[in-house]
C-alpha cells in the first residue's frame, strides 16, 4: 500500500496533517549565516515600584468616579437617625454609610484573620 502525501482532515479537530515521512530540513545556503534558534525575552518580574505606579492610577481612577460622584448628588436630602434629624447633602450621607460599611467589613476581617493565624501557625509547624 503506497504511502499518501495529500492532507488529511481530522474529523474531531478539523485540521488538517500530512501523512508520510516529515520533510527533510533544507542545507544552509553558502554565503548565509545559518538559521537561529529564536531567542526568548528575559521574563520581566512585577517590582515594587511598578505596583505602586499601577495602584496610584487605580486611586486615580477612582478618585475621579468619586469626584463625579459627589457633583451628581448636590441636592439635600433629610435624615433620621437616634432621635436626631437633620438635612444633608445626599452626596455625605451615601459617603457616610459606605464608610459604616466599610467599617464594618475591616472589624469582621481583622477578627477572623485573627482568629487564623494561631492556626496557620500551628499547621505549619
């Protein structure tokens, strides 16, 4: 049975591949320098102050949306709260309540990474 050189088309994959022997590689020309082995480039590794740079456009980032934010909501807006009331601009206390909210997440954080790392400790020795 004679050795098929035509591409083939895989059913699963769709591509196509030649049968047979792999083609031989070409001898170097005269007059040429050989071909190469393409060099890779060193691998870049994230430093310090690239991470700082990269969070400083972060915080930039946001402080514009917020900056956007606080112009949006200028209209006043009343508010209850303990038995005191008072008007605010709306732009303060939605601020205000993202801070309690915020508080609140870095307590409940900190007291369960407190909680852990007896435990790490303890696995890792």
């Amino acid at each position: 049975m004679p050795i098929s050189h035509s591409p083939r088309v895989s059913e699963r994959t769709g591509r196509t591949s030649r049968t047979g022997p792999a083609p031989e590689s070409t001898p170097p020309r005269p007059g040429f320098p050989e071909p190469r082995e393409p060099r890779l480039a060193p691998r870049v590794t994230a430093t310090r102050t690239g991470v700082v740079w990269s969070g400083l456009w972060a915080v930039a980032v946001i402080f514009i949306v917020f900056m956007v934010f606080v112009v949006s909501n200028t209209g006043d807006v009343r508010v209850s709260f303990a038995g005191t009331s008072g008007v605010l601009p709306l732009a303060v206390v939605l601020m205000a309540a993202m801070a309690a909210g915020t508080a609140v997440a870095l307590i409940l954080g900190t007291a369960r990474l407190t909680q852990l790392r007896p435990l790490t400790r303890k696995r890792l020795r």
